[in-house]
C-alpha cells in the first residue's frame, strides 16, 4: 500500500460519502442516485452520471491501493463494485422504449447493448452536438474502460477487465470514423451517428489507442488487436497538442505518462493559466487540472495543495448545511481524485509507454 496523508484520505472518503453514501452502513441504499439536476432517470430508477461513476470507481480503487487495513480494503473495492454494477444497470440500457440503444450480443457486453449513456436528464432519439441531450460521448466511455480495468486489476477481477474489453470491442466501428480515420466525440444512444458529423485523427483516438492498448496489455477478452493496429495506422504522424483549458489540460497531463512525457514541456508552460482560482465558477473543471497536476515532473505542488485546500473549503461548506451546490456530485467526486492522485490512476510500471513516430 502507498503512504498517504490519512487525514487528506479520509477528507477524499467524505467527499465520496456525501455523494454515494457508506458502502458499510447496511441500511443505506449505496450508491445512492445522483441528483435529478446532474443524471436523467435510468429505466430502474436510479440516476447515474458516467463521467462522475468512472471517477468514483477510480476514487474508490485508489482508497483500497492506499489502505493497509483488510477490512477496510474490502469495503472500498465492494463500493467500486456496487457503483459499476448500478452503471451497467442504469446506463447500459436504454432510459426508457421511445430511446432504444442497440443490441450487442457478439462481443459479450456486460449490458447486452453496445456502449454506455452519458446519464443526461435530457432526450431525443436524434441527439445534438453540444452537451444538451443524452446520448454516448467517447470521453466518457473511456474513462470508463480505464475504471473497469483498474478495478479488475486491484480487485484480481478478470470480469471487469473482460468487460472493458468487451465494451471496447462493442462501440469500436461506431465511434471510429472510417471516412476521416478518428474518434468521434459523440453518437445517439443507439450508436447511430450524428448526421453531418465526421472528424480526423484527435486527442480522442490517441486516448483510445492508449486504453484499448492498456487491455489488451492486462489479457483482456475478446482480442482488440485489430482494433490497435487501426488506431496505431491512424494515429501516424499525430502530433498531440497541449491545451490551457483546466480540464482539458489536467487529462492531456494524465495520458502523458504513457507517451513519455513527451508533453511536459508544453505541460508546464499551460499551467499558470490552467491552474488558476478563476477556474472555481465550475469547480469541476479545476480539480481535473489539480488531477493532472500530480502527473507533471517539475511543477510545484505547493501550488497545488494551495488550489486543493481552496475546493476543499468550498466543498466543505456546502456539505455542513446539507446543500447540493450546482454540479455537486461532480465537483465532489472530481476533488476526491484529485487529493487521491496519483492512486488508480497512475500508469503501473509493466504497462508500455508508446511512441507514435
């Protein structure tokens, strides 16, 4: 187990409570449904939110890495579980008969339907562009493969790890455009495309190459080989770029541990801007620079800390009156990552680091 703050853990662990509830109390619904403001209602009933529920499966496995406690390290795996577990029930099947998704029934799905809804209370067949209505946005699916897998790993779970594969396999030929060799960034619940939509080889392809890779890596099934060496052509002459966004540039600092750190540079010359307090109006998008933070050699994490005490304080302060700020789960479970990294989320020693020359 890593050495951590046990203090900062248990900050992490409370955040994560305040949104799902505690895997060991017996008589609390965990996890409990996010708010109806951040996830549309699932066919069930419940109400699940993909990119919040991959972090907290991430959250919870890099709990259970740091915990030397058997017990303890148990519940923190039994609450990864429960969470994919509510994903795959909720999200993996269609919100209602007037939105099917539709059925895969080759490659094994843990679902029975190709790929995993965003959880967007809004719907309509034909999805849009942006970020209104509820359909399948590739750079949630991936984080998603990355939480199976870790959890897979930890837990010594091929199941979870045959499910990423399987998902993977699954949504491959419909988030690929064959047209213009990349991954498009959303598609309708029934996988179908957005009409008029196409794209080139992005940062979204290169972070496919690099999980799907990370699967096959562990021995996942079914094979993804074919899919690897479509991506690895594609992906020729790729130059990835380095973004001032805080989002956007904390994830670009997570995946450069698997290219190298060929990024770094760039890394560090984005991050003033990126890792600024101004960020706070949507707390969410600074904690996923406060994440990548932790991921990039030679900056100061004394900056760092300082930024993570200002969430922590603004997420303290809703949580005493009881009140769910705006983007709440997502805010909080965003900061518990942040204050766990590197934990799950960190590239492990055998994995590979790739060259796209």
């Amino acid at each position: 187990p890593q050495s951590m703050d046990n203090a900062e853990a248990g900050e992490a662990e409370a955040l994560l409570a305040s949104v799902y509830g505690r895997v060991e109390v017996k008589t609390q619904q965990f996890p409990l449904p996010l708010p109806e403001e951040e996830a549309g209602e699932c066919a069930n009933g419940d109400r699940r939110y993909l990119w919040t529920d991959a972090f907290a499966v991430l959250s919870y496995v890099s709990l259970a890495r740091r915990e030397s406690d058997v017990g303890r390290r148990q519940a923190h795996l039994t609450a990864a579980q429960k969470v994919v577990n509510a994903v795959h029930q909720g999200l993996g099947r269609a919100s209602s008969e007037d939105y099917p998704m539709r059925e895969e029934i080759t490659t094994g799905s843990p679902c029975g339907f190709v790929g995993l809804r965003i959880g967007k209370a809004r719907r309509r067949r034909a999805t849009d562009y942006g970020m209104t209505y509820d359909g399948m946005y590739w750079h949630y699916v991936d984080k998603w493969l990355v939480a199976l897998l870790r959890l897979g790993q930890e837990a010594k779970d091929r199941v979870r790890v045959n499910e990423a594969a399987a998902i993977a396999k699954g949504v491959f030929p419909f988030f690929f455009d064959t047209r213009g060799s990349g991954i498009r960034w959303k598609l309708n619940v029934d996988a179908s495309s957005i009409e008029g939509t196409g794209t080139r080889p992005n940062d979204d392809l290169l972070n496919a190459y690099i999980v799907y890779s990370l699967i096959q890596h562990e021995g996942g099934t079914p094979d993804l080989s074919d899919e690897i060496a479509v991506m690895r052509h594609a992906l020729r002459g790729y130059h990835p770029s380095v973004t001032d966004d805080p989002l956007g540039w904390g994830l670009e600092a997570w995946t450069d541990q698997w290219l190298g750190g060929g990024r770094t540079q760039a890394l560090l010359s984005a991050a003033s801007t990126a890792l600024s307090s101004a960020h706070m109006i949507l707390p969410f998008r600074l904690y996923g620079a406060l994440l990548g933070a932790k991921f990039v050699p030679g900056l100061p994490q004394r900056d760092v800390a300082a930024l993570t005490q200002v969430g922590l304080e603004y997420e303290r302060k809703h949580m005493a009156v009881a009140r769910f700020e705006e983007h709440s789960s997502i805010n909080r479970v965003m900061l518990a990552a942040a204050m766990l990294a590197p934990g799950a989320l960190a590239r492990l020693p055998a994995e590979p680091v790739f060259d796209l020359q």
